[in-house]
C-alpha cells in the first residue's frame, strides 16, 4: 500500500559560461513502524547530460537520521532509454550514523513508467525525516525543472552492500555492529557470510587480505594475505622491508632477493634446530672403510692447509656451509679419531707389555748376577 508524501521544492538554474548550473530540494518524511520503504526520484523521459549530485541530510528528529551521505553521478542519456554515456557513481562524501538508515541507488530507466529514475531506500522503522538537494552541472540542458518525487513504497534493499560509516567511530562494511570486544580505539569490520576480502590495487598489483571458510588458493580456511597477481609480497616497518615472500615461495628475512625457501641476512637465535638427513657418517665403521693413514692426513694438511672432505675458507665464505651436512662431515671426523684412539690404544696396550717383558726379564738378569758373585 503506498503512502502519500509532503513534498516541497526550491527550484534554482543559473548560467555560467554556457554551462548550466541548477539545484532542486525535497523533504520527505518515512512512516514509523515500517522498514524497507522506498521513494523514487522521477527525472522523466527527456535528455540527461552532466553531473547530478545527490544529497541527502537527516535531523536529530529520531535514532540514527542525522548526518549526511551523498552521492554523485555522471551520466548522459537520451529519451526512451537511449543511454549513450552509462551513469557512472561515488559517493563523494558520507557522516554520521545516517547510513544504517539511507541508501542511495543508481540512475535506471524504468520501462513500466517510461522514465529515468533513482531510488532512495529507507531500512529504518524509525519515522525519519529527510532534506534531499539535487544538483546539476551540465553545458546543455537541465532537467530538474521537470524532476518530481514519487509516493513511498515498500521495496526492501537487496543485491547491495550496505555500508555503515562512522567520521568518529567503528567502522563496519556488511555489518551495522562492528565487532570491538577488546574496546579499540577504532576498528575497521569487513563481515561476510562464508568470505569477506579487502583489496588494494594498481594498474598492475593486486594486494589482498581474506578471510574464508573454506580456504581458497590452495590455502587451508583460515585468515590470508598477500598477492592475487605474481608479485612477491612484503612486510614493512619504519618504511623498510623486513621480511619478502618472493613469487617462488622463497622467504627473505633481511633481503629482497631470497634464493632459498628462507634466506636471513642476520642472525639467528633459536633453543633448538632440527634438519632431516638422508645419510649419517656411520660408514667410517663399516669394515671395507678405507681409513686414511695419519701421515695421508698430515701429507693433505700440509698440502691443502685443512682437512680432507671438510671445505676451505675461500668456499665457505663463498658459499657458507650446509648444517646437516657440516655435522656429518664432523662426525665423519670424530669417528675416524675415534678409530685412531683405538688403534693407538691398542699399541699403547702392546707396547705395556712389551716393556712389561723387558722390565722382567732385567730383574731375572740382576738376579742371576747376584747369585755369580756370590
């Protein structure tokens, strides 16, 4: 059932440098007790050329009808829906909390009553009064001499996103009650069903914060970020990058230019590290081990200037060292000293008793010498 209106206009135009200037105003009053309703802003079935700016002003009258949201639109269409510029929109400007209230639609042609028009939807059940001023810039004619409101109708908003924008509070995308348990200053929500994402871009970049249920990417469901195109992604503090994924998966902490899956230019502190081997140096005990001699080892030092298997200092700090291999190179060492120790060892033992011998049988001789002289 529609419901009649009040409706009075101020209707100005002026000329400027051949182009047309000329505002007209509105005031329109809601009924209480019913959400989802709608006014229509006729503009008929004539020539639209320019900007038309839309503004729409709330009062202290109820809860959550003040302040001002507005949006502009540059269109050019001629009669019978013959749009040759399609109208483009932004809103250019938008305060206070009568956004849970006001959503300003688009400029359509409307085939059932032959004419352009642009619908204002109202969500509160509040009874909320509203001033809308709309303004035309145009080098050709105008048309809102002819622009008339129509009467209010349920017509409950959907296939838009609301937007709930607040100059000196929470802000909330999707959602009129931005979650803020933890009584933040200020707190941005962007809320979805399933998914919600926030995105910034340049003409070649795309950058990217989600959150989805089910996972997305290749990722499992949980918080994302990053790049949607193939860019590596960086983290970013004092206005220096600290940590960069490259576009190949590899991690630089300290570097931009990461050669491995995690390269750091710093250093590293941690209470404990473990890398998988394939390998360990327990061949050193196996029987057909070739040990080397200790005068082969004393010929390679003397040679190289250090060990046998272990790198030299050039390659080192040419090329660093692999940890899991450094250590089973080292262990590789301490077996072999192991094997030496028990070679030594038993020739330490041979060599006890063969002195052990000697002593004895020298104490045989004294004695047999003590008993010739007697």
């Amino acid at each position: 059932m529609k419901n009649s209106i009040y409706i009075l206009f101020l209707l100005f135009a002026v000329s400027l440098d051949a182009q047309t200037f000329q505002q007209k105003d509105f005031s329109v009053g809601f009924p209480h007790e019913q959400p989802n309703q709608a006014v229509d802003i006729l503009f008929g079935n004539s020539y639209i050329n320019g900007w038309i700016e839309v503004d729409i002003t709330g009062t202290f009258s109820h809860q959550n009808s003040v302040g001002i949201i507005k949006k502009l639109f540059q269109i050019g269409a001629n009669p019978s829906n013959s749009i040759w510029s399609s109208p483009t929109s932004r809103i250019v400007e938008a305060a206070g909390p009568i956004l849970d209230n006001i959503y300003i639609g688009d400029i359509v042609w409307d085939p059932a009553i032959n004419q352009y028009k642009l619908t204002i939807y109202h969500t509160s059940p509040n009874a909320n009064p509203y001033n809308i001023r709309l303004t035309q810039h145009s080098y050709d004619q105008t048309v809102l001499g002819s622009t008339t409101l129509g009467t209010i109708y349920t017509n409950p908003l959907t296939g838009n996103n609301r937007h709930s924008v607040y100059y000196n509070d929470n802000v909330g995308i999707g959602t009129t009650t931005p979650e803020n348990a933890e009584n933040w200053e200020k707190v941005l929500e962007i809320k979805g069903n399933e998914h919600s994402k926030i995105i910034t871009s340049s003409s070649k970049i795309t950058t990217g914060v989600w959150s989805h249920n089910y996972g997305f990417y290749g990722s499992p469901e949980g918080g994302m970020a990053g790049t949607s195109t193939n860019h590596p992604y960086s983290l970013v503090t004092n206005k220096t990058p600290k940590m960069t994924i490259a576009t190949d998966g590899n991690v630089g902490i300290g570097t931009t230019n990461p050669q491995n899956k995690l390269d750091v230019n710093g250093t590293v502190h941690a209470k404990e590290v473990k890398v998988d081997m394939t390998g360990w140096a327990d061949f050193v005990f196996e029987k057909d081990y070739q040990l080397p001699t200790l005068d082969e080892v004393e010929q390679h030092i003397h040679e190289k200037g250090h060990l046998p298997n272990i790198p030299n200092t050039k390659e080192v700090t040419e090329n660093g060292i692999s940890l899991g291999e450094s250590q089973k190179l080292l262990l590789q060492k301490i077996e072999e000293l192991t094997l030496y120790s028990i070679e030594q060892n038993k020739l330490n033992k041979e060599q006890s008793e063969l002195l052990r011998q000697q002593q004895q049988e020298i104490q045989d001789l004294r004695n047999e010498i003590k008993v010739i002289k007697k």
